[in-house]
C-alpha cells in the first residue's frame, strides 16, 4: 500500500505541474491579445482551462493510484503466499511448494529458488531420517544381545570362568559400538566445517608401504594377496591421518569382497604436478551402475546383510575427506574387469586448510 501511494502522490505532483505550467502560459497568451477581445471572455476561458486542468488532474491521479495499488497488490500477494508457504514448512509438511505459473514474472526466479531450497531441505530431511533408522536399528542390536546376555548370566550364581566368557563374548558387540559412534561424530564433524587439516607433503611409498604390512595380516587370513605399486618419489598434499583412513576403510571394503585366492592391489600415480591419483582395486563381484551412483551415500549397502556390510558408514567417511581435501572419489566396475576405488588429491592450495585436533583424535 505504501508504494502504491507513493506511486499515485508522485504522478500527482507531475500533472500538478503540468497543468500549472500550462494553465500559466495559456493566461500568458491571453493576455497579451488585443485589447478587442473582451475582459469576460477572456477570464471565462482562463477559468474553464483551469476547471478542465483540475479535472484531468484528478482523474489521471485517481487512476494511477488505482493502477499503483493493483499492481502492489499482485506483487504483495505473491510476496504474502511465499510468506505462508514458509510459515507451514515443517517435519510433516515439507512438501509444499510455491506455484510457478501464479507467480508475476518478476518473482518466478526468487519462486524457483525458493522451490529448489525446499527440494534440498526434503532430500536431506529424508536422507537424515533414513540415517537415523538404520543407526538405532545398528544399536539396538547389539545392546540387545548384550542386556540379554547380562540378564541370563545374572539369573543365578555363576563361576568366574562363566563370567569371564560372557564379558569376552561382549567384547565385539562393544567394539562394534565404538567404531559406530567414532563414525558417527567424524560425519558430524566433517559437515560442521569443524574440521582443520593438518597437510603436508606425503611420502606415498613410504605411507602406503607401512598400510600394505599392517593389512597383509588380514588378507593372509583371508587368503588374499595384498600387492602395492607405487611411483618413485611420488608425493601427496595430504592430511596423514585422514589418508591413512580413507586409503584404510577402502583397502577394508576390498579384502571384505574380493575373491579368494586373488589379488587386491594398492596403486598411486601422479595425474598433474602435485595432483596424485590413489587406487584399489580387487577382483570380485562387479557393482551395479545404480549402485556405483549412490555407493558413498551414508549407510548404503549393496545387498549385503547389515552384519556382514558394517556400519555402511566406511565409503561415506572416504567421500567427507576427499571434500575437506578439495579432491574427489570414484569407483570404476564393470563385468569381467576388476572393481577400483579412486582417491584424486589435487594439487596443493595457496593458502592450505587447517583442522581441529579434536576431529584428527576421532579419525584415529
């Protein structure tokens, strides 16, 4: 209403001194006719002039004023609707979106954006309640067994051996639980920026030979060959531990689906200079392109059962380092060729990122 009176006042103004202007140069004119013409006829048409002028001002600001309102009202209306619109957004209704076709062309982008907001905020709203589901269902399980295995061993008196047995049989059930939680606040921490790297130049022969030995363990125990090929002198712009557990949760995956008897292997090259490509790769069942598109998603499984996949959380944790690195991680598989996870570590920064240690304890 405000612009629409402004509006109306301002033309106001304008006919006003227009009418004046003309109003003056008509009496100008008049009076210098010659004396012939008579006083009367000359003050009656100075006056009908101005009668006329009065009523041409008033209806021109009569209707500007009325054009003024009806389009601040248009503009309002699709202003107030947005306002509704937002003020019904919640957890059970985020599905309301602002209609296009009523929205004035001038709005129809700030409509848009507006409607692309709420399809992000829907997205994530149902990505983070599925992520919860799947986390209390990941807990319950395991607190479930072992209140169970509290309760019947507290039934009745018991040797110490029996109690010992218990208490070492609840020793998975506790560490599944840790590296849960453990998961679950780097996640946090990574989405809050609450992270700072501590970057440096690695020596990738030096660090991915010193994880080729300490995983050669369980590829041996799952008769597995763990092989490593690495370029001389071959260097990344690298958080030390964050590399160690993106490279660690993806050698995991491989030697948890590779095929007996087969080789996973451990590679890096450089891709520019300073920018370093890591890879695993290992011969198993090929993943579905459908998957390959969702598999760094939180708590995404491919069709393993929940105890034989882990927390789902290994290949999200992987993606979370590569984006506080500015770098990118892939996956490659097809029928009758190996299955490979890239890690792509760009060149490093003029100005390089810092981390809290508080996050570097948690990725530990």
């Amino acid at each position: 209403m405000h612009i629409a009176l402004a509006v109306a006042l301002a033309a106001a103004l304008v006919m006003l001194a227009g009418c004046w202007l003309g109003g003056r140069l008509i009496e100008q004119e008049f009076t210098a006719l010659p004396m012939a013409l008579a006083e009367e006829h000359r003050a009656a048409f100075i006056a009908r002039a101005w009668r006329a002028m009065f009523w041409t001002l008033a209806a021109g600001a009569v209707a500007t004023g009325l054009l003024a309102w009806f389009i601040t009202r248009r503009v309002l209306a699709s202003v107030r609707r947005l306002g509704e619109t937002a003020d019904r957004i919640g957890a059970q209704a985020l599905q309301e979106r602002l209609p296009l076709d009523a929205m004035p062309a001038e709005l129809a982008p700030v409509a848009r954006a507006f409607n692309a907001m709420l399809d992000r905020l829907q997205d994530a709203f149902d990505r983070l309640s599925g992520f919860s589901s799947d986390l209390a269902h990941d807990l319950r399980a395991p607190i479930h067994r072992l209140l169970t295995a509290t309760q019947v061993t507290l039934a009745r008196p018991r040797s110490a051996d029996e109690y010992r047995a218990v208490l070492e049989s609840a020793v998975q059930d506790y560490e599944r639980i840790g590296r849960l939680i453990d998961n679950i606040l780097f996640l946090a921490r990574a989405d809050h920026a609450q992270t700072r790297l501590q970057t440096g130049w690695q020596d990738l022969d030096l660090r991915l030979g010193r994880m080729v030995e300490f995983f050669g363990l369980l590829a041996e125990e799952r008769g597995l060959q763990l092989a490593l090929q690495v370029q001389p002198g071959l260097r990344a712009w690298a958080d030390e531990v964050l590399l160690a557990r993106a490279v660690g949760n993806l050698l995991t995956n491989a030697l948890r689906h590779a095929r007996p008897g087969s080789t996973v292997q451990l590679s890096a090259h450089a891709l520019a200079p300073g920018a370093v490509r890591i890879a695993v790769s290992n011969a198993g069942e090929p993943i579905a392109p459908a998957h390959q598109a969702a598999i760094f998603l939180r708590r995404y499984r491919v069709g393993a059962p929940a105890a034989e996949a882990g927390s789902g959380l290994g290949l999200a944790i992987v993606k979370s380092v590569m984006d506080l690195h500015g770098g990118q991680a892939g996956v490659r598989s097809a029928p009758g060729l190996p299955t490979v996870f890239t890690l792509d570590f760009p060149a490093p920064p003029r100005v390089p990122v810092r981390i809290t240690p508080a996050v570097r304890r948690s990725a530990r």
